[in-house]
C-alpha cells in the first residue's frame, strides 16, 4: 500500500487545465494527479461508449466534451514544490484570480456555469 505523501514536505503543485491558453480548471495535486487526468476521462469516455456506468465530475465532463470537439486540452504547472497548505491556498488564490477576471470554471468553487456555458466560454476566447 503507497505511503501518504507528508503534507509538510514542498511536494505539491497547483495546475490549470486549459485550452489554447484559455483555463477551464484550476486544482492542486501532487504526483501524477494533473499529468493523468486526461489520460483517465479518455478512459471514462470508453467506458460510457460500451455502454458501462460512469460516475462524472463536472471538471471532468468539461474536458469529454473538450476532446469531443476535437479541442486540445493542455495542462500548466501553475506552482511547484510547495506543501499542501501553500498549494491549497495559491489554488483558491488562482481561481478568485481567474472567476474575477471572468473565466468560466468548472471547480467546485465559485461556479454555477453548466459543462456546455464552460465549453462555449472557452471555444468563445479561443476563437
């Protein structure tokens, strides 16, 4: 069984979700947990095609219907090697940055934009 990462120790990184520089998502994480997400709703994709049960999280329908579109869902490092104090706080920074400054996310916080208004507040400031 995988040891718990020590969230004293700078291990932790904050990360957005974008595409064609325009954030959609904004998290903090440590490991592989930003660098697999797409990966993973790839994989929920399949599932949901062969017909399988398929629990989603609105991040992660928002980066589906992304991938759907044939758009290109990229990943920035926003912040590294911090403990998981500082990267829960820069994450809540970084989204009342972004919310402020009018982006739609799809975080939990601050968001009452549906999946389709967050693809189409992205496709609208990429174009």
């Amino acid at each position: 069984m995988p040891v718990a990462n020590n969230p004293l120790l700078p291990g932790f990184y904050v990360y957005a979700f974008h595409v064609g520089g325009v954030p959609f998502y904004v998290g903090e994480g440590r490991s592989s947990r930003a660098s697999d997400r797409v990966r993973y709703v790839r994989y929920q994709m399949r599932r949901e095609a062969a017909g399988k049960t398929v629990k989603w999280c609105k991040n992660n329908r928002v980066i589906a219907e992304c991938l759907k579109r044939g758009l290109e869902v990229e990943l920035k490092y926003l912040h590294e090697n911090l403990t998981r104090e500082d990267a829960l706080t820069r994450e809540r920074e970084e989204i009342g940055r972004l919310l402020s400054s009018g982006f739609a996310l799809s975080n939990r916080e601050g968001s009452t934009a549906s999946v389709e208004q967050i693809v189409e507040a992205v496709v609208s400031r990429t174009a």
